[in-house]
C-alpha cells in the first residue's frame, strides 16, 4: 500500500512541472498542457486525501469536476489558439501584443 506522503510527492512534481511550463514557455499549446498538469496535481492530491483522510467524503466527484472543467477550458483555448494562428499564423504568446493596434 502506498502511503499518503507518496501521492503527495507526485502531486506536487507535477504541480511543479505545470508550473514550469506555464512560466517558460512562449507557445500557447504547451502553456495549456501545463496548465492541464496543474489541474491534474489537483486530482491526485482530491483522490489521496479522500481516500486517507475521509473515506466518507467523495474525493473522485471532486476530480471528476476538475476534469469536466479542464476539457471546457480546453475546448475555449483551442478555439483560441485556432483564431490566434488564422489571423497571425503564429501560436507565439509574445506576438498576440500585434492584435491590439
């Protein structure tokens, strides 16, 4: 049996790669897959504690709501990205400031 201390671990590398990734990357579809690697720390660290801490709390419906919101959020940012590379041809976060003018 894995202990707590274990998810806990896991959670928090890809929390930290999420993070990583969100902060040096300039191509939009990579920001989202870290943003989607933050979203799913949440889900390991809901399932751990559900399951160690309150087995009476449903942890999984919580991470079942994490993920409904992470395919909207990734279904809005797609259609995003999309319009981005039709009008500039270019996913670079750094080239969306040429839209303003």
């Amino acid at each position: 049996m894995i202990p707590l201390q274990g998810y806990l671990v896991i959670a928090a590398v890809l929390f930290v790669l999420g993070l990583f990734c969100v902060m040096t990357r300039r191509n939009a579809v990579t920001i989202l897959m870290g943003i989607e690697l933050i979203l799913n720390s949440a889900n390991v660290n809901f399932i751990a504690f559900a399951r160690y801490c309150a087995p009476d709390i449903q942890g999984h419906v919580f991470a079942i709501f994490v993920i409904i919101m992470a395919a909207a959020e990734a279904a809005i940012a797609l259609a995003i990205v999309l319009n981005l590379y039709k009008r500039i041809n270019s996913i670079d976060v750094d080239e969306v400031d040429m839209m303003r003018g």
